[in-house]
C-alpha cells in the first residue's frame, strides 16, 4: 500500500507504525538472546473493539494476521477491512492484501458456523462437543479449519480452556475429526503486574506440546499461541511461535 491508498490520518498512521515497529523489535530481542530466529515468531493483532482506521494503519504497517475475540464484531469489521483493501489496491493497481484470519476468544457452540465462515483458525477450542460442531460446519463450507487447544493452565475458569490432563484425548479426537486440522496449543495465564509470573505457565504449554508429539510427531514443531502485550518476551524466551498482541499495537481499545 502507498501512504494515500487508504483512508488513515497521518497521526494515527505515524502512531501505529511505530507501535508496530516496536513489538516487532521487542520480539526480535527477546528472540536473538535465546538463540532463536525472530521470523519463528508471528505477530498476530488483536483488533477487538479497535477502531477501524487503526486495525488498517497496522495493517499498512505491515501486519498480515488478525486476531478477534467476538464473532458479532468479526461479521462487521472483516467486511469493511477488506472492502477498503480491495479498493485501495485497485487504486494502486495491486493485490489486495491478503490477511489471515484468528479467533482467539472463547467460541460457543452455537457459534460454530458462523466461525468457519470467518475464520482461518480458532484458537480457542477446549472441548470435544466444539471440536466435533467445528468440524461439521467447516465441512458445511468446504474448508479445512485449522484449530488449537486452549489449555487452562492457571486455573481461571474465566480463561477457558481445557484441564492440562485433557489435552491428550482432545487431540485424539481432533486428529480423527475430518476437515479440521490440530494446528497446536494455546494458552493464556493469570493476569499479574510482573511479566515474569506467566514464565511457569509458558514453559508448562511447550513441554506439553512435547508430550503431544507421541501422538504425531509433527505436533514436536506445532504453534505455542502465548503472550500477550505485556509479557510477550516471556513467551518467546519459552518457545512461543505465536504472540496476541493488541493494547501495544493500536493503543487502548474501547471499553467492552
């Protein structure tokens, strides 16, 4: 995209940029000391509640994933993202870009169709019942649905996420299901003002993810979703290959 291809004020444009810059540097850091390659790790944005013109400055920033927490919101905004991508690379005589698109967010059941219609993968799956509905409607589309498992390791019953000794039959289950695909495991930890607390709960999901690998070994290199904007260092140090960013990248979202 041009600097003029998209409808985004200089400020907010000039803003966002930099917030994207500055997680991309803070995850390559964290990266380079334990010897990892920052391209292991992808950013996704989290854009619920953000508004439209800051989810597109990041995205002319340069992000390419998207993470959403509610479908009602997802039905709405992934239109309006794509039409005015659409028509700004028609202006240009480009591709549109092409996003992927994360639920991150806890899915009901009842939701499970609209989910495969609008997303590329849901990270949030911690029940069979789910997984089984996810796999019906991705049929109903056509797709093959990727899914992680969120793993409740803090023991929040608000996180969600299923016990850490379900992880094992859940992933049976899902590797037998048609038309999904066990892309790993996720986790989010117990809130705390010391980044350094969620460090036992990172280094527990990837020696999970371990153990999984006596299932299938190409579960050994899967996706580890964890980390957030506040303690996403943490996470990279412990292996993560994804990190959920939203307050750092577009700034304070609107209240829920």
């Amino acid at each position: 995209m041009t600097r003029s291809s998209l409808d985004i004020s200089e400020a907010v444009r000039d803003d966002v940029r930099a917030r994207y810059a500055d997680v991309l540097r803070r995850i390559a850091t964290s990266a380079t000391q334990v010897g990892r390659s920052p391209s292991e790790i992808t950013l996704v944005g989290v854009a619920k509640r953000q508004p439209l013109e800051r989810v597109l400055a990041a995205i002319d920033a340069g992000l390419c994933v998207i993470g959403q927490s509610y479908i009602q919101e997802t039905r709405i905004v992934r239109p309006e993202i794509e039409a005015s991508l659409a028509a700004a690379a028609k202006a240009a005589g480009h591709v549109p870009a092409n996003l992927e698109w994360r639920m991150v967010g806890r899915l009901q059941s009842n939701k499970a169709g609209l989910a495969a219609r609008l997303f590329d993968a849901i990270e949030s799956v911690d029940r069979e019942s789910l997984a089984a509905r996810l796999s019906r409607r991705a049929a109903d589309e056509g797709c093959e649905l990727e899914v992680l498992l969120q793993v409740n390791l803090c023991g929040e019953p608000q996180k969600g996420g299923c016990e850490p000794n379900e992880v094992h039959r859940l992933a049976e289950v899902i590797l037998e299901l048609p038309h999904l695909k066990l892309g790993g495991l996720m986790t989010v930890p117990a809130a705390s003002s010391d980044p350094d607390a969620a460090r036992p709960t990172f280094k527990a999901l990837r020696e999970l993810r371990g153990e999984l690998a006596r299932l299938d070994s190409g579960l050994a290199t899967s996706t580890l979703s964890m980390g957030m904007s506040a303690d996403l260092e943490v996470a990279v140090e412990e292996g993560a290959t994804l990190v959920r960013v939203g307050t750092a990248l577009f700034g304070e979202r609107s209240v829920d």
